[in-house]
C-alpha cells in the first residue's frame, strides 16, 4: 500500500463523462489498496471563460477578486469527481484550498505555497477514504483566496504529494509524457523513460510546456518522484502498465549511467535581442543597461558583452518577445541618456535552440559537436549561452526547425 496523489489537467476533466472516466481510474488505484489525493484543475477553458468574464467587466481587475472568481472553477472540478466517485462505490471527499489549508503568501494570481496542513486529508485516507483537493488555489493568512499563477495545479499536487510524503505523483495529462524534443517539429522525437528534474526545468523554462515550471521545481526540492502520463488510455488498464508508463522526472544519482550524453533539444521561438553599440567599456556599464530593465520588470536571457577595441564595446541580451517593445522604449528613454549612446539595435526574429542533458558533466565536446551540425546547415550562431547542463544558441527563427531537427539527429536521439 501506498500514499499516491494523481493530478488530471483541464482536458482530462474537460466533461462529465471524462470525470467519469477519472473517477474509474481512480477507483482502480483505490482498489489495488492504495491511499490516494487527486489534485485536478479546472474543466479545460473554464479558467479561460471565468477571467473572460472579468475582462467584460474591467479592463483593470482587483487580483484579489480574480482569484475569488478563477479559483471557482477548480472547485466545480473537485465537488463533480467527488460525485463521480460517491456513485461508483466509493467514498470520496472534496475540499477547497482553504479548507485543508493549503497556505500561500498574499500575491494574487501569483501566490507561492507556504505551507500544507497535512493533519485533516491523512484522518481522510485513514477512514479509506479518496481525498480530493483543489488545484490551482490557496488560502493566505488573512484568510483570502488565493491562486498559484496559470497552471498552478501542476504545482499544487506536486506541494500536496510533498507535504504528505507521498510514494508517487502522478500527472496525468493531453500527452503521455515528455520527449526529446517537440514532435511537431520532430516527428522521430522520442518519449523518455526518465528524465531528471533539472533537465526537465531547463526543457519546461525552454519552451516545452508539459509542467508548470514551479511544479519541477518543487519536485526536486522536495524530492518528489513525478511522472507524467496520459489520461487518454483506456482508466481500466493493468495498474502496473499504467504506473510505468509516461515519463518519471528523477534524481541524477538514481538514473543508469548507461544514458545518452544528451537527453533532449529544447527551442523557444518567444526571443527578441537587443544591442548597444560601442558604449564605453567602463565599470558600470551592464549595470546601467540592465538595471533599468530590471526595474522595468523585464526578464533578460542570454548577455554577451564583446572584447573592446579602443576603448569601446558592444553588449548585447535577449528579452521575451513580448517585452520587446517595453525594453526598447527604456533604452530610448533611460538609457540612452546614462551611458551615453544612441546606437540601439534590435532583431526580434530570433529563437533559441537548446541541447540539455546532465551527461554533459562528464562528456567532452558536446558544444563542438552542437557547433559543427550547425555549420554544417550553414547556420549563423548570434549568441551563445551555456550551463552545466545545457548549450544554448540564438539564431536566426527562420532556420530554427531545421536546426532542431539537425540536432537531434546529431545527437543520436531520434527513436530507435
Ligand atoms: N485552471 C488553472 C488554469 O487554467 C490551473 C491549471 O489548470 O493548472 O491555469
Ligand atoms: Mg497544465
């Protein structure tokens, strides 16, 4: 027996007989003699409907009413499998995130998880009884609702399976499982058997967008083995298929040293770049620069600062595209003026494409190798970044596909 939590995302909630159908899974677990949580989100497109509805009504909402609004559609979710469970059989309670409590800070639509009070939901399982929590929600100390940003139920199942020591949590999604790369972009891309937690966290701040990054995160904080699966099988499977199937996000030491140096090609076509030509190559100068995009809130990516010749460099970074036209309006307007230059470029056809693997701590040459199939496309690297765990390029967004998919033939990872 063991203590399991499942999470089911919006599609897999998505209708009244798809409810059904995770009702029926989760009786199977509950059958084999488990104890289990389900985390689920909201009915897919309901969170959507639900800010839609306040966007109606201002174009300026109180966060603090946005996530007594949006935190309703999880409850619609828990109240519905509780049912679903009740009608076959089983005993099943459903609480909201305050009711456990699940305690967050006060950063509405953002909140970070403080705390689990663990005590109520064990008492449940003890009873033999299913416990169904809310996803996506919180309580803060004033005793205000609260949500953990878009996709935060990923993140509240993963806190629920830690704070309750859980064997397993188990994510059941739209696909089943994490793969080497996008097979949209990649048809041969392959599904991984294992994955460790900070490959996944650069292949999820990368672009591929199983898991709310917050969630791995605390996956490998706490420790939290975390597997994603699919919740399209048929939920009366062999429990033992399911339970190796999708991919588990593990720990370094606990994977076969057996494994490829490169586990997979991440890509981000969201790049914009910005550079500052010929400042003066003098103490301070990044500082200026970025500090003020910095206090503009906007996240910089890649930085390359080049060799100066007489006296004068050129830095150049990459902001999400989005952010792009807020950088440039505080390079005219702030920084211009500091540091003494007019010479502002920017490209926004840019994307960034990424090969990760922890391998790469003990193998030589993987950037050579990166850089040689690149050449051999014949495409320009702008940037380069690196990690221990990571080699990333800014190129031209034009070539990107091709250049994701040279890699990951290089690299061996196609299926076998
Ligand atoms: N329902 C929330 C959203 O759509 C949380 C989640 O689905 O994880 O973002
Ligand atoms: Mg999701």
């Amino acid at each position: 027996m063991a203590l399991i939590v499942h999470k089911y995302g919006g599609t897999s909630m998505g209708s009244t007989e798809r409810i059904k159908n995770v009702a029926r899974r989760v009786a199977k677990w509950h059958d084999a003699g488990h104890q289990i949580v389900v985390v689920p989100s909201a009915m897919s497109g309901e969170t959507n409907r639900l800010l839609g509805l306040a966007k109606e009504i201002t174009t300026q909402p109180e966060p603090r009413e946005l996530d007594m609004l949006a935190s309703t559609g999880e409850q619609v979710s828990v109240a519905l499998l509780a049912l679903a469970l009740q009608s076959i059989g089983k005993q099943a309670v459903s609480y909201a995130g305050w009711q456990v409590a699940i305690k967050t800070d006060s950063a509405h639509t953002k909140a970070r998880i403080e705390s689990i009070d663990e005590a109520k939901v064990k008492q449940d399982l003890n009873a033999g009884r299913i416990v169904i929590i809310t996803g996506f929600q919180g309580v803060d100390s004033k005793g205000n609702i609260t949500t953990l940003g878009r996709g935060g139920s990923d993140t509240s199942a993963v806190a629920v399976a830690a704070a309750l020591k859980a064997q397993e949590c188990l994510i059941y999604t739209d696909v089943d499982g994490v793969y080497t790369t996008d097979p949209r972009v990649v048809s041969e891309a392959r599904r991984l058997n294992t994955v460790t937690f900070e490959e996944m966290l650069e292949m999820a701040s990368l672009g591929s967008k199983v898991l709310q990054i917050r969630s791995v995160e605390f996956a490998g904080n706490y420790r939290m083995p975390t597997r994603v699966l699919s919740s399209l099988t048929d939920p009366l499977i062999p429990l033992e298929e399911e339970a190796n199937s999708g991919t588990l996000i593990s720990f370094e030491e606990d994977t076969n040293m057996e494994q490829a140096t490169i586990t997979g090609i991440a890509f981000n076509r969201d790049e914009a770049k910005i550079t500052v030509r010929a400042v003066p190559d003098r103490p301070g100068i990044a500082y200026q620069i970025l500090g003020q995009i910095a206090d503009a809130n906007i996240e910089v990516d890649m930085i390359i600062q080049n060799q100066s010749s007489e006296g004068k460099t050129d830095f150049t970074f990459t902001v999400p595209r989005g952010d792009y036209d807020k950088a440039m309006k505080v390079m005219d307007e702030k920084v211009k003026a500091l540091i003494g230059t007019a010479d502002v470029v920017g490209d926004t056809k840019v994307s960034k494409v990424s090969v990760v693997g922890v391998g790469m701590r003990s193998h030589v040459g993987i950037a050579s190798q990166m850089f040689r199939t690149l050449a051999e496309e014949n495409i320009n690297i702008q940037m380069i970044s690196t990690s221990e765990i990571k080699i990333s390029v800014l190129i031209d967004e034009k070539y990107m596909e091709l250049a994701v998919r040279a890699l990951h033939k290089a690299f061996g990872l196609e299926k076998a």
